[in-house]
C-alpha cells in the first residue's frame, strides 16, 4: 500500500484568491446550483462572470474575444458534422462507428509491414474524408464555441445551431455516433483499433461543459439533455468493460491520466458519482506512484519526440482531474506521496521553465507554448498562486488569442 498524504510545498501554491466568492461544485450536479441551473464541472461560474463583466471593454479579452465571435460566426453555416458522412466503412460495416488513423503512423512501401510508426509526425491521412477525426474536432470545437459565444453575447442563434450540431452527432438516429470507440486509432494492415484511440474522445471534454452551459437557452429539450446524459453514460460503461478500454486504463503515460480524466467526467456528467469517486481513489497509487519521477518529472512524457508538449498536457489533464475532485470534496490538489511525489511537485518542475523553455534539454520537435500556457492557466487558478500567475502573464501576449482566456481566470496578485 502506498501512503500518501495532503500538504503544501514551497513555489507558494496555497492559498486560493477566489475562495471567498466560489461556487460549489456539487457531484453530479455540478455548479447548477451556484450558476442558474447551468451544469458545468470545469467551468466555473465566478471565471466566467469575471470575463462576462469585462468582455467588451477589456482590452485584454479582445484577441480571445475576436477569434471566438469568428469561430462561431463560421459554425452558424458550418456542419452540422456526422460519422455517417465518411467516406471509407469502419470493419463492422457500420457507418455510425467512429474509426480513426494512428496518428504517428506512416504508410512505407519499403518495409515488412504496410505502416510504420514516425513519433510526433502527424500523418495528414489522419484528417481526411475516410475517418472521423477531422469531424469529431470540427464538431467539438464549433459546440464550445457556439455555447461560449451565446453566453458572453446573448444572441440566440448561436445556442440554436449547438443544439442543432448535438442533436445531429449524438442523437438523430440516422446520423449519431454510436457510443464507443472500438475502430479508433487503427493502423491500415495491423489493428482495427487500439486502446490508444480512447483518447480521441477528449475532443468531448469541451463538448460536456458547452451543453452545461446552454442550459435554460432552449438549445435542447429536457428529453434531449436526457439523451445526451445517457449516450455519455454509454460511453462511460464502454470505457470501462471493453478490452481496449481496460488496456487503456491499464497505461502508464499520458493516456491513463487523459482516461481517467475522461472517466470521471463523463460518469459526473452522466449522473454516476461512484466511477468517478473510484477514478479519484486509485489516482495515488495507479497515477503518482507510477508515472511521477522524483524531481517532478514525468519520465514517459520526456521519452516523447515532444517532450514539452505531453508533459504540459499531461499536467493540465491532471489539473482537470483535480477539479473534477472538488465536485467530490476530495483534494487533488494537494495529494502526495509519503515521498513527496504529487501534483505540486510536478507543478513546480513544469513551471520552473517558464521564460526559458527554449533550454529544455528533452526532445522537442516543435517547441510551442500554448499547451505550456493552459497548464500554467490552470495550475495558477488550481492553486491561487500569484507565482503561478506571473508565470502565465509571460505568455499573455503570445497567446492572447487562446479561447482558454474565456473560461479560466488564473488568481490575481494582492491589490490587483
């Protein structure tokens, strides 16, 4: 049995600035009763009243602001998006199944087996009208954007077309997604589908929190928001039983965190708090005892061709996971080993490359910094660390445009 305990460290990470005023996140129901019925888990109402009360005139919100109005200016004529309108039948001959490529993996003429792996090389195969990746990104991307821009704006069409996009990859029988993902990631002449695929379904963490939102708008009808409840739920028993589901949850890198994400929102937004209490109890001894190093690090995500970019997402999928915690009164947070390995270790490893990520001395092929400045975004308002906060205000400029600066308010400096 690994001990674990719960304490602060130093890169001054305690003390919450919003905690005064914070909503209550409240199991499966989410923030609904702190947010005028709206069921968000991720989304807090505070940070988005914060942003309501400066969206037109903050000079700062306009990069963001202007990039979301134009996104969901496109996604009113745009879509709506189906698995039903690929071009190429997954192996069940159901085009209602998802099927996507592996990422990484190449077509070779020359070697023994027909594709081959080139890590951190996206195969542009993966994006065309034979798979559903391209789509599924397209819808997701359009349903947040629609919903965000409803709620900061008011103007109806835009809550009107998300419904329209929901109803058309969820519900319509003769268009909807069937709920698993059995052909995901796939490899041409090797595997119909891999437990790796299960992390295509990220792309609906937006997704979740965007129909919280709509919530009240007329969107969608009650038996609707049923429906999409229990399609989730689906998903979430899929996710759990299926021999790809299992061996995904069975890995030991950046997909069994990603997983256990997945996990425990889609069962909170299904109305099962009993899976996601479960992910959160294994979290110390199946997460942090066996993928957190000792100095901070994540020694799977450094292996990686880009390395920056998977231990940045691999944070903020944890930071996620300790939000969704809080809708259960357990802190992730601050959880540790009795060695010190947790959360805020890592936290302080990651964030201590901030203004100097060009000497990161792991691999890296492209060395951005928009996933490096979501996790700092959420680990500044995880933790109310104006330290934190410093750190994200390095990448402010840069990365001005980012719709994460209309969800997350990071903790602000005493007197700010």
């Amino acid at each position: 049995m690994i001990r674990y305990v719960v304490g602060a460290v130093a890169l001054c990470l305690a003390g919450a600035a919003h905690a005064q005023t914070e909503a209550v996140c409240r199991g499966a129901e989410g923030f609904a009763a702190d947010f005028d019925g709206r069921r968000t888990f991720l989304w807090r109402p505070s940070d988005l009243r914060d942003i309501a009360g400066r969206w037109s005139d903050d000079p700062a919100l306009a990069p963001a602001r202007e990039a979301l109005l134009a996104d969901a200016g496109a996604a009113l004529t745009a879509g709506p998006w189906s698995v039903t309108d690929k071009t190429r039948l997954p192996p069940s001959g159901d085009p209602h199944d998802y099927a996507s490529l592996a990422p990484y993996w190449w077509p070779d003429d020359g070697a023994d087996q027909p594709y081959v792996r080139h890590d951190g090389r996206v195969n542009p195969e993966r994006g065309g009208t034979d798979y559903d990746a391209a789509r599924f990104s397209a819808m997701a991307n359009a349903v947040e954007a629609l919903a965000l821009a409803h709620h900061y704006t008011g103007d109806r069409r835009y809550a009107d077309r998300a419904g329209l996009v929901l109803r058309t990859w969820f519900l319509n029988p003769s268009t909807r997604m069937n709920p698993h993902l059995n052909y995901g990631q796939g490899i041409p002449g090797l595997e119909t589908g891999r437990p790796f695929g299960i992390i295509d379904a990220h792309r609906l963490a937006p997704v979740v929190e965007a129909v919280g939102l709509l919530a009240g708008s007329g969107a969608l009808s009650a038996a609707e928001e049923a429906g999409l409840r229990q399609w989730f739920g689906a998903l979430v028993d899929w996710m759990r039983t299926s021999p790809l589901g299992i061996a995904e949850g069975n890995t030991v890198n950046n997909h069994a965190i990603h997983y256990d994400v997945m996990l425990a929102h889609f069962s909170l937004f299904a109305g099962d708090e009993t899976v996601a209490r479960q992910v959160l109890a294994d979290y110390p001894e199946r997460r942090i005892a066996r993928q957190f190093a000792a100095d901070g690090s994540l020694p799977e995500e450094l292996a990686r061709t880009r390395s920056f970019h998977y231990s940045a997402s691999t944070l903020s999928s944890v930071y996620d996971l300790a939000g969704l915690g809080e809708c259960l009164g357990v802190d992730l947070w601050h959880t540790r080993l009795a060695d010190g390995r947790g959360p805020e270790q890592a936290t302080a490893f990651l964030a201590g490359w901030a203004g100097r990520e060009a000497d990161w001395p792991w691999p890296e092929m492209r060395l951005e910094t928009d996933t490096f400045h979501a996790a700092l975004l959420r680990a500044a308002r995880g933790y109310g660390s104006a330290d934190l906060t410093a750190a994200v205000r390095l990448y402010s400029d840069r990365e001005a445009a980012g719709r994460i600066n209309l969800v997350i308010v990071p903790a602000r400096p005493a007197g700010n």
